[in-house]
C-alpha cells in the first residue's frame, strides 16, 4: 500500500507511527513507512543509534561489541549497505584456528587427536570441540526448512537441549565442551528445538558461495547511515515507560515527560526491556507471559591491544577456546590491518562469574584468567575497553533463544499485534536470526500498518 505522499506531521510530537527503538529493526521499519508516506517519528532511549550494534570507534582498530557479521543469506543486511554505498570486506574469524585449553592443558588444534588431555572417546575422540555441534546438531537435523520449527511435528523436541543431546549418544564429556559456546548458562536452559532452528539455518548458510563479511568502517556504520537516510531524525535520549491506546490513536510518554502520539506504534525494544513498559490496554495474558519469560543470553566482552606476537612466544595458534575458565578469544585485524587486537568473548556460563561485577573489576579477572589460560601474554597484550550487554540498560543481555517447552507454548506470539501497538525485533523473526532476523521483524510490522493506514 502508497499513501499519496509523505504527510504533515499533525503536531510537534504527532505523527502516522511511532516506531520504538533505532536498532536495525526499527530503522528497517522507519524507512519502509516513510518510503510509503507515512509521517514517522523514531524514539530511541540511549543517546546513540544502533542497539546491539556497536562499533568502539574510540577504540584502536574500531573493535565491536556487538552485532558484526553479515551473513551468506543476509539478503536485506547486504541490499541495504549496497542501496547505502556501504562496502563489505570477508570476515577473519570464521578461519581461525584455536588453541584449546582443556581443564588446565592447552592443546593446539594440529595436536588435539593424539593430545592424552583430549577427554573424548570413540567416534567423538577426532572431533575439535568446535566441531560437536556441527556434528551433533547438523547433519542430523530433523528440521525441513527454515520455518518448520514453529510447525506442529516439530514439538517433539521442543526439550532440553542437553537431554536431547543424552539421548543421541552424546557423552558427557562433550556435553561439558559443548557448553562453552552458549549464549545460556546451562544447555538444560535451552530448548533443543532452538537450537536445532539456529542450526538449520547455519546449514543453510554453508551452502552459500561467500561467507561472512564484516562492514568497512564499523558495523555502527549501517544504522547510522539508515538514520541519515530518514526523512526526520531520530529522537535519542527518550525512554518510554508507557504506551496508551485508545480508539482513535496511540500515546507513548517518556521518562522525561515528553510524549508523542501517533496512529500506530511498532516497538522494536528486547522483551527484557519491554518488561518494564506499561501497555494500557493489557496485551493478552499468552503474549505478555511470553514477554516475561522468554530469556535472554548474557555476555561480555573485552579488547586487549597486542603489543608483541604472543603466539611466538608459546607456539600455539593466537585464537583462544577454554572450557576452564569458560572463555573464547580471537586475533582481530583492523579494517587497514595496521594493527591486531585480541577480542574476548565470554557467554553464558562463561559471563556468570562477573555478570554483576564493575567493567573494571570484570577486566581485572579476565585479565587474571587470560594469564592463566595463556601466559605467554602477559607482557604482551594491554587492556583496551570491556562493555557488558547484560549490564547494558537499553538490551539487558544478547540475544533472546527459548528455554524447554516455550516454542510449543508461546509459537511466536511475541510478534502479534495488540490494538493499534506492534511489535519487531530479532526475537519476533521467524525466517532468521541476528541481523538479518531484525531486518525480517521490521520489514513484516511495516507492512502490518501500512495494511492499516
């Protein structure tokens, strides 16, 4: 549907759709409206665009902190940073070979088959850690296609992820490995059916003839230029705490007093900062439960600029995979590769330990376990910066997966429409995860209003 062309707004604060959130799925829904000619007004609570993404320009090498990837099959993400005269450059991560440490043994990957601390057996013994999930969760993947987990035959395994993963044979010993890659803190926390949906379209994306790429000059550099290309800029620093329906339009009130009103809302906020929002009319009891409960990962991570090859100094491969401590990190490169950083990662069980400690406090232990796990960096790597998503006020954690029974109980209603209020957001997508999931959510509850404009 084209309205006629691109509206007055009816007052300062008034407009056709409020969308909620400058993350990717709210730009991508601001943009489609406005490209329409619909009147849009974007609120964003922080004072920067982006949401989960969140290139560190201050930083040496411009690190991420978020979302950085675009995916073979991200097909919105790469159309947009081509319409935007963006650039892409392949991903260096995706190549990298680890040096596992294994309770206490760091083991080279070369060395991982004939390594005595290598604690699996059988046909599990000449697999890398890195390769279970591969081997466990892809190649016998029940799932058709890329929507068939919200399909009725797919309840079955919609268990835990690590019964799901007893009952193929998996052995506790790659079971305990297999949890230093999640986003939650016990893979008992996870519904199986989640990750074999997350899977499914990694098998997918194995198919594609390129790979990963990451954006010249900083992921930070897609939203900022989806924001320079709207009609009216974004309203940063408005937190919303209340949305209000009624019959003849929508009013949503910000922590500061300020409120905007509107026809319509499309809000694109993570569920556990939607939590903390008044809707009025009350959205229906199944989908307000799910926006409760449905969790999400934890994660922080740090950046340490290399002042010398540490990987000289030892012999092992750079990129580091430890399941004690619980940490991951990688050899990064800058855009010029004038210079390297390493990236740590830790998730889930990983990021329990200093989930609520300070950046500061949390850099001091990392650091500590970085000396352990490798020693041959100390002397030869110097802290840079930390940012903690789960601290995080405006996201409140990553990315949201489903714990055990939630997908047979909950679908996707996450992503219904309630009255004249809308919802986008990568936790709503049903196609794709991560990026490109939001830019699906935020194209689908553009098209829900402008159905209705």
């Amino acid at each position: 549907m084209t309205l006629a062309a691109p509206r007055a707004l009816w007052a300062a604060n008034r407009s056709d759709v409020i969308v909620i959130g400058a993350g990717l799925s709210g730009l991508q829904a601001a943009m489609i409206l406005e490209e329409s000619g619909a009147a849009v007004t974007v609120l964003e609570a922080s004072n920067r665009i982006g949401g989960r993404i969140f290139t560190q320009d201050d930083v040496p090498g411009r690190p991420e902190a978020g979302g950085s990837e675009v995916g073979a099959m991200y097909a919105r993400v790469q159309t947009m940073i081509e319409r935007l005269n963006l650039k892409l450059h392949p991903a260096e991560r995706a190549s990298q070979t680890y040096s596992y440490r294994i309770d206490g043994t760091n083991i080279a990957a070369s060395d991982w088959v004939r390594s005595a601390a290598n604690p699996l057996r059988g046909t599990e013994h000449d697999l890398l850690p890195t390769q279970l999930t591969t081997h466990y969760m892809q190649r016998r993947n029940p799932l058709e296609d890329l929507e068939s987990w919200l399909g009725a035959d797919a309840a079955k395994f919609d268990i835990s992820y690590e019964r799901y993963l007893h009952d193929l044979g998996t052995s506790p010993e790659a079971i305990r490995l297999m949890q230093v890659e999640s986003l939650a803190d016990s893979l008992s926390d996870v519904s199986a059916l989640w990750e074999l949906r997350r899977q499914k379209l990694r098998q997918f994306s194995s198919g594609a003839a390129v790979g990963l790429h990451y954006l010249e000059g900083g992921m930070s550099r897609l939203p900022e230029a989806m924001s320079a290309a709207l009609a009216s800029d974004v309203r940063t620093g408005q937190q919303v705490v209340s949305i209000d329906s009624t019959a003849h339009g929508v009013e949503v009130r910000c922590r500061n007093g300020q409120v905007f009103q509107a026809r319509y809302v499309i809000c694109s906020l993570p569920l556990t900062v939607l939590r903390s929002i008044k809707i009025t009319p009350g959205l229906p009891k199944l989908q307000q439960e799910a926006i409760q409960k449905i969790p999400y990962g934890n994660a922080t991570t740090l950046f340490y600029a290399i002042k010398e090859p540490y990987w000289e100094a030892d012999g092992l491969p750079p990129a580091i995979w430890s399941n004690n401590p619980y940490l991951r990190a990688f050899k990064m490169n800058s855009d010029d590769r004038s210079l390297s950083y390493l990236w740590v990662f830790l998730s889930g069980a990983g990021n329990k330990a200093i989930r609520a400690a300070s950046i500061d406090d949390a850099s001091a232990r990392v650091g500590s376990m970085l000396a352990e796990i490798r020693p041959s960096t100390v002397g030869r790597i110097e802290f840079m910066r930390a940012f903690s998503w789960s601290q995080n006020p405006y996201s409140l954690g990553t990315f949201a997966h489903r714990a055990p029974g939630q997908i047979s109980r909950f679908g996707n209603v996450a992503a219904n429409q309630a009255g004249r209020v809308h919802f986008a957001g990568e936790h709503t997508a049903v196609l794709m995860s991560g990026l490109e999931g939001a830019m699906e959510s935020g194209e689908r509850a553009a098209v829900e209003v402008l159905e209705r404009l």
